[in-house]
C-alpha cells in the first residue's frame, strides 16, 4: 500500500469515529432526563454567559439561547463531517 493510500484510510478512519462521536454525543444528550438537560444548560450557561451578554445584550441571554444554540453548533459538526465524505 502506498503513503497516499495509506494516509487516506487512515483520515477516512478517524472521520468515521468522528463522525461517530458526533451522532452519539447527539442522541445521547438526546435521550437525558429534563432535569439532567437543564442542568447541564444551566452550567454551560454560567460559563458563556459573559461572552454572549457582549453580543445579544444582558436581557436576552437565556437557557434556552444556550440550548438553541448548542443545537446549532451540534448539527453544524455533524453538518461539517459529512461533506468530508464526498
């Protein structure tokens, strides 16, 4: 097997488990109990609170900002991973 063969099964390799990684951390946040989900929301929260105040204004940042926009970002990975496949 040539270098050029071999690197690309191997980059093939880890955006399969990437891409893996990704739809499990997606279904199984998926699957929590509310209170566990809104417990996590409300940590992550805490901890981009200040970020986000800075652009959508005090007033505006909420837990459900913060879940809207974990969806976002969790679909837009995945979104990422799969157009590597082409």
């Amino acid at each position: 097997m040539d270098k050029t063969l071999k690197k690309r099964t191997i980059l093939g390799v880890i955006l399969l488990v990437s891409i893996f990684l990704t739809l499990n951390f997606i279904f199984s946040n998926s699957f929590e109990p509310t209170e566990e989900s809104l417990e996590k929301s409300n940590w992550v929260l805490e901890k981009v609170e200040p970020v986000l105040e800075k652009v959508v204004g005090e007033e505006n940042v909420t837990t459900k900002l913060v879940r809207k926009l974990a969806h976002f970002f969790e679909f837009f990975l995945l979104g990422i991973e799969l157009a590597q496949i082409v």
